[in-house]
C-alpha cells in the first residue's frame, strides 16, 4: 500500500464514529487529504477507442481512480456537472449508511406512555414512535407491530383508552412536490412501498387500524377506532443556573425534580431493526426509485420539529463533505435521479466511491485491510451495488445483478455499479477489477438530447469497462 493510501485512510477512519451532520456551508475546494496525489497518466489508447461509438452529441464525463495506488488512470471532463440519473441513489444509501453508522446500525420503533402512567395496566395514550424508516412489518418478525405489542402487554399493560401516532416529525407532504407525486408518512410499514397513503391523514388511519388490530391480538383492550395525531414533544429539562451580572452571585438553584405532568412519555416496549443493508440493496440493485424516496426522507426527521425535504438534502451534502468530495457544481434535488435539477460531477462520484472502499462498512468486528475486505465481499457498500452478468432475467429485489444482471455477460469481470437512465442520460459508476488485481473505482456519465440511443451508450460503457479492466 502507497504512502498516499496509507495517509489517506489514516485520515478518514474515524468517519463512521463522526457526529450528525455539521451545518450547510458552500463549496469549497476538496481538502488536499482527499486528493490521490497523483495527476492521471495519458489515456489508454484501447480505453479511449471503446468511446469512439459515442454519437456526437453526447456529452460525457468520466474519471477513474486505481484503488491500491491512488493513481488517476484516466478523465474526461471530470469536474463537468452532469444529469446523474439514478446515479443519485448512490449519495442517498451512502448517506443512510452513514447515518445509521454503518452494515451494524438499524432503525427503532417503540410505544410510549404518559409518565405518570408507566407500569399502569390502564393508560389514557399509547403513542407509536419510530424513525420512519420503510421495514417496519405489521405482523412478521421481531421488527413488527405485532411484536411491540405483544411486549406491551407483557409489560403489564391491558387497556388503552386511545392510540396515537407521532407522525409529525416529518413534513411528509413536501415529497408530493417531486417526480414521484407520493408523499412521505413519518411512520411507514414495509407493505405500503407498493401502495403508499396519498397524505398523511390516511397513513395514519391505516398504521393506527393495524397498531389497534395487533394490540387486540395480543389482550389489549383499545377503547377507541379514532387514531389521533401526538404533538411535537420536547424533551423535559432541568433549568440551568444562570451567571451572575457582577455584582454577586445571583444564579438561580436548578430544580431537583421534573414534575411528571412535564416529563417526556416513558417507553414500555421497543423493536430495533436489522441492518440497513438490506433495504438499501433493494433499493439499489432494482433501482427503486419509491424506496430511495422513503430512505431520504429518514434523514429528514427531527425530533423537535417536522423535518423538511431541504433537510434531508443538507444531510446528503453533509456527508458528501466529510468524505471529503468536492461540491463544485453538485447539486441535489432528489433522492431517486428522477428529477432532471441534480447534478454530478464524475470526480465526485469516484471520490465517494473511494471512501467506500477506504473506510469500509463492513460486518461489525470486521478487521482487516480494505482491499481484503473488498475482495472477501464483506465491504457492505460494494455489496449493496448489482453485479454485471449475473444473468436474472428481471431485476428482482432479492436478486444480485439488478440492473446489471444482463450487461457484461461472459465478460469474466466482477463488477459491481449503479445504473443510471433517463431519456438522454445515461451514467455508471462503480467498482471493477482489473487484469493486476487492482480495484478500480469508475464513473462515465452521458448526457444528450432526449432521444439518444440509450441502448447504445450503454454498450459503450460495457466497452469501456472492458477495455479498463484490461488495461489496468
């Protein structure tokens, strides 16, 4: 490993530790961390020759980056911003998978009752509380409502007088607005991807009818069909003594004691989701656009106010920026690709893509070098991505190719990319191994006018890959 490298990942492995997003600042030039260190080399003759089928109004971008060395191998107007297309997906799982802190992380869903009420076998409320997140089941699993409540009611609790939902966390209406059409609910379940509430008041009746109906099953008695909304709730806290103006100490004592009547609900049963990774895969190989919507919108909440669509997109940008990529020209509209205001710019792409590998993702008490944990199939990121020539006939949730499945057939590669397509947008981005062993971390994004050949980029890119892999 170069000493380049060495630098490199001494620098940016602390970043799954780092706290929430710092505010949003402009951009700025890429720290000199982040920089390979290495200006690229003169293009292959054979990689560029397989862009020679490109139409000619086709703008494209690329960058490449060996992975082992940090050399630059190859660009093309790599700072050039650029329709990603789907492309976005990829920014919307790293941030998610940054948020949760990694393969290791998961959401939490959990019931709440009034403080003075905590042990009762009769409450007036029953609150659901969670992160919004799109796995929570209603009857399957120990991540389900089934499961919450059968824990309530081993907790003791036996009647409710009324549920409530605290599903004003997230301003879910403002993803109305986007290409999808569908708002956002603040809490969600995993069945709903198909056929999600068209505001927030009917995903309320339907999570409440399926929270009262589990609370049924399990010996709970709910007095009413009528699923109210739980207000915003801010945390109880003890006053602080306050300084003095000089002349003598006037500070106040702090209370000892938080009344109850001001003491936030007290939980009395809570599931945790598995790992992230799941629910990313499936958002990334089929390139599920309703599922990268869903999973942007978990980096929206906040606790103490709805949370809004620009919040999320500050977190995204957030994260870009402690992994150190340059923002110039980004632009985030979206969490799926399918709004036409994105942009990207190759070099972005790839240095993403090289934090991934760097400071790797990978099973909790994972511990080895990137490149051991890249080629053993434990870096969770590469892993989320589809795998060219796998051969499944449709790009099934469950299925390893995705989107690639049909592309790179008989090539012999492992490569693992995101897709992305729009009338006259083409892109790829991701990781191949080349013929030295070196993984090579690649981004090619195509625009041009809405009737190009879409078809046809994409055989060009498969060409480029081709070439790149043999060449390096």
């Amino acid at each position: 490993m170069t000493a380049s490298v060495l630098l490199r990942s001494a620098a940016l492995a602390a970043l799954s530790m780092l706290p929430g997003p710092v505010a949003s600042a402009p951009a700025r030039q890429a720290d000199p961390v982040a920089l390979t260190l290495h200006r690229a080399a003169a293009p292959d003759p054979a990689v560029r020759a397989a862009l020679r089928g490109l139409p000619p109004d086709i703008r494209t971008g690329l960058h490449v980056i060996d992975l082992t060395t940090g050399h630059v191998l190859d660009e093309l107007d790599p700072d050039t911003a650029l329709i990603p297309a789907s492309l976005m997906k990829v920014v919307t799982a790293a941030g998610v998978l940054t948020d949760r802190g990694g393969a290791g992380g998961w959401w939490s869903t959990e019931l709440t009752v009034p403080a003075a009420q905590v042990g009762q076998a009769r409450v007036t409320t029953l609150t659901l509380r969670g992160s919004g997140d799109p796995t929570l089941e209603a009857t399957h699993g120990p991540y389900s409502l089934r499961a919450l409540a059968v824990q309530a009611r081993a907790h003791g609790l036996r009647s409710v007088a009324r549920v409530r939902l605290a599903d004003q966390t997230l301003e879910g209406q403002a993803w109305a607005d986007g290409p999808l059409g569908v708002p956002m609910p603040a809490l969600t379940l995993a069945r709903w991807q198909g056929d999600l509430p068209t505001d927030a008041a009917s995903a309320r009746q339907r999570l409440g009818r399926a929270l009262i109906a589990e609370l049924r099953r399990a010996g709970v008695s709910v007095g009413s069909e009528v699923v109210e909304s739980a207000p915003v709730e801010a945390s109880a806290s003890v006053p602080v003594a306050v300084p003095g103006d000089g002349a003598g100490d006037t500070s106040s004592p702090p209370e000892p004691l938080v009344p109850l009547a001001r003491r936030p609900e007290q939980g009395i049963a809570s599931v945790r989701s598995g790992s992230p990774t799941a629910v990313l895969a499936a958002t990334l190989r089929p390139s599920d656009n309703l599922l990268a919507e869903a999973l942007l919108a978990t980096l929206a909440r906040r606790p103490a106010a709805p949370g809004r669509h620009a919040d999320a997109l500050t977190r995204l940008r957030a994260t870009l920026r402690r992994m150190h990529v340059d923002l110039s020209g980004v632009s985030l509209h979206d969490g799926s690709g399918l709004d036409r205001r994105n942009r990207l710019t190759p070099r972005a792409v790839t240095t993403l893509l090289q934090t991934l590998y760097d400071v790797p993702y990978a099973a909790p008490g994972t511990a080895a070098p990137p490149a051991d944990v890249y080629r053993t199939r434990r870096n969770a990121f590469a892993e989320l991505l589809p795998q060219a020539g796998t051969g499944e006939t449709v790009p099934r949730h469950d299925g390893r190719g995705g989107t690639l499945a049909l592309r790179l057939r008989g090539s012999g590669l492992d490569v693992r990319a995101k897709t992305g397509t729009l009338p006259g947008v083409s892109a790829l981005a991701g990781y191949v191994t080349g013929h030295s062993g070196h993984t090579l971390a690649f981004a090619v994004i195509m625009n041009g006018p809405p009737s190009s050949p879409i078809l046809t980029l994409r055989a060009v890119q498969d060409e480029f890959v081709r070439a790149l892999a043999s060449a390096y």
